[in-house]
C-alpha cells in the first residue's frame, strides 16, 4: 500500500470577478499528454515546496514560474503563494527564450486582481 504523499500546498485557480479560471481554460486547450505532464509538475510543486530550478524559478515579489518540458516545446504556469495555497495566475506555451514580458504582465496583472479580492 502507497504512504500518503504530504502536500505541502493545496493548489487554486485564479479565478476572474466574472468566474473565469483561465488556467483551467487554457489546460482544457491542450492534449491529454500535455495536460499530464503539466499536473505532475505542477503536484511535484505541492508535494516538495519550497523548491527552486530547474523545476521553479523566481519571477518577482511573491510569483513564480513552474518550468515544464512538454514533448518538443516548453510551458510556464505563473503562481503565487498565500499562506499554504498555491494560486494559478497564468499559463502558456513558450515562444522564445526568456519569458515573454506580455506573459509576465498578464501574470502581475491577475496578481493585483487577486489581492484586490
């Protein structure tokens, strides 16, 4: 029998004053495959958090980025933490090296909304 795994954070969508979850959305846009490899990553953040690169890098005050290697391409999931939950701000598809500063300002953007509450 499998030990309980101790998650260390419970993982939320942001959600938009409309009700939107536009992580939730976008995830529902990929493949079976890539949607996989994007929750392992994403529950291997829960389980061993606080955790740095290659997996996690620092984006700015209070966001990170879940770095994930999907068949051929690469995808960034863009988080905050508050107290013991990890919110889900934005996620993509990356198109070139660096993090795309429109990426990255969607992120912020939804991080200001979420604190505005």
């Amino acid at each position: 029998m499998d030990k309980p795994v101790n998650v260390v954070l419970d993982v939320r969508f942001f959600s938009t004053g409309a009700g939107n979850e536009p992580v939730r959305d976008w995830l529902r846009e990929l493949g079976a495959a890539d949607r996989k490899t994007i929750g392992e990553d994403i529950k291997t953040v829960q389980i061993g958090w606080p955790l740095g690169m290659p997996l996690v890098r620092k984006m700015g005050k209070d966001m990170w980025e879940v770095r994930i290697h999907l068949h051929r391409r690469t995808a960034r999931v863009l988080f905050t933490v508050v107290g013991d939950v990890m919110v889900l701000l934005h996620g993509f598809v990356k198109k070139s090296q660096d993090t795309p500063k429109e990426e990255l300002d969607v992120a912020k953007d939804r991080l200001r909304q979420f604190r505005q509450g």
